[in-house]
C-alpha cells in the first residue's frame, strides 16, 4: 500500500523542521566574553589553557566580527593571540 501524498509532506516537513532545529543549536552566539579563558594567554606568554581553546573553536566564526571591533582588534590580532590560535589550530581570519 502505497503513502498518500499528504502523509509523505507530513514526513518531508517534520524532517526539515528536525534539520532546522539542529542548525539552530549549532549556531554560535558570539560574545567576546566567551574569551575570558584565553585573556592570560592573549596579554602574556602563558600558554593556552585547554579551555581556552575549546572557547577559541567554539567562537572561531565571531572573530571576523572581533577583529573589525576596534575595541577588541589588538586582542584578536596580537602576537600572543597569533601563537594561541597556533597552539590552538584556530587560523586567525583575514577580514
């Protein structure tokens, strides 16, 4: 017995709500202080703490954002926040 069309719609509309749903928790929120982990190593030559690089992948997509924020920028783009992210295996993005 073949579905009816309305029940196939059904399914293909609950899978594309379930795919959206999981989209939405992998988005990333950005916010700097998300960071905080990193600060030692960022303002000195501590060595990246494994926390510090966790928060550093998990915000990987908002650096772009921190790096135009002239506030944060010196953070972001410092020789010690290049050899965290190199520690880390987080490029640092051209933006």
């Amino acid at each position: 017995m073949k579905p009816s069309t309305s029940m196939e719609a059904y399914a293909i509309a609950i899978l594309v709500m379930m795919l959206a749903g999981s989209q939405a928790a992998m988005a990333v929120t950005c916010s700097v202080t998300e960071l905080s982990p990193c600060l030692p190593a960022f303002t000195s030559s501590a060595p990246p703490s494994s926390s510090c690089c966790a928060k550093l992948k998990q915000q990987s997509p908002c650096l772009c954002q921190y790096i135009k924020n002239p506030s944060l920028r010196g953070y972001i783009t410092s020789p010690n926040a290049k050899k965290v992210s190199s520690t880390c295996g987080v490029p640092i993005p051209k933006c």
